[in-house]
C-alpha cells in the first residue's frame, strides 16, 4: 500500500513538472540590465553634472575650510618649536573652530547632495521602467526580469540595448 502511494504522488509529481515546464516555454522572458542601462543613460551625466553646479558655493566653502584646517595644522606643526604658548593655543583654538564648521557644513552639504541623487536617480529609473514597459508590450513579453537576478541566459533574451535606445527617444 506504501508503495502504491509513493507511485501516485510521484505520477503526479512528475506530471505537474511536465505540465510546468510547458507552461513556462510558452511565455517570453526578456532581461535588462537596469543599472548598465542607468549609466548608459546620457541623462546620468547631465544630472550629476547639474547637482554639482547646484551645491557649487557650499562645496567650495567646504574645500576652502578644509584647506584653512590644513594651513593651521601644519602651520602648528612647522613652527610649534618657536611659538609662545599663547601663540599656539590661538592656534590650535583656530583649528578646533574650523573643524567645528567643518562638522557643521559638511554633514548637511552631503546629506543633501545624496537627497538630490536620489531624487533625480529615482526620475531616471522610472524613465527606465517606462521604456521596460514599452519594449515588452511592442515584444509581447510575458515576463521581463532584471539581468542581476538571472544567472545564465542567452543573449537573445537581453532588452537592455532596446530599453535604452527607448529611453533615449523619451528625452
């Protein structure tokens, strides 16, 4: 009795695989590679180039502090041997006061150079999911997965060339 059961549920196994697999060869699967498609994307540049423009005086006011932090300590350092103590606590007071607004302007600054990223990088992936979407819908594809999560496929399947040539129209 053992045994015919372990037969049915096998018949049964193995016929849901077949049935399964061909299921599945019925359906198209395409693959983008998103993030090649992002830094392909002559839009990335033009972003990173436009935050960059945007935070210009912070950043420069931040590599001016960090230049002046550097002037003191090595200023201290060269001449500390001929230097009063006086002399050196109003310098070493100088230092701690700029890395006080070094503190205070370079955490913020970046912190709002990543929000900007951010912003403008989730602006580009919908752009790019747009196009995924197209590209499948004029190649009647069932299923379109991002290449990282595909182990092996054949290069037939890859859309990413079409989804940025997609992209690159919507601009």
């Amino acid at each position: 009795m053992k045994q015919l059961a372990k037969h049915i549920v096998a018949t049964a196994m193995f016929g849901s695989a077949l049935i399964s697999t061909s299921a599945m060869a019925e359906q198209k699967i395409g693959l983008v590679d998103v993030q090649g498609v992002f830094q392909a994307m002559p839009q990335a540049a033009e972003i990173a180039n436009k935050i960059q423009i945007e935070f210009k005086d912070q950043i420069d006011a931040v590599n001016q502090l960090q230049k002046d932090g550097q002037f003191f300590a090595e200023r201290l350092q060269r001449d500390a041997a001929t230097m009063s103590e006086q002399e050196k606590k109003e310098l070493q007071d100088k230092i701690m006061g700029v890395r006080e607004k070094l503190t205070e302007k370079a955490q913020p600054l970046q912190q709002d150079i990543q929000r900007r990223q951010n912003e403008e990088r989730n602006k580009l992936i919908a752009l790019i999911k747009q196009a995924i979407d197209k590209v499948a819908a004029q190649g009647d594809y069932d299923l379109v997965l991002t290449s990282g999560a595909v182990a092996y496929s054949k290069e037939e399947h890859d859309l990413s060339e079409q989804v940025l040539e997609q992209v690159k129209k919507t601009n």
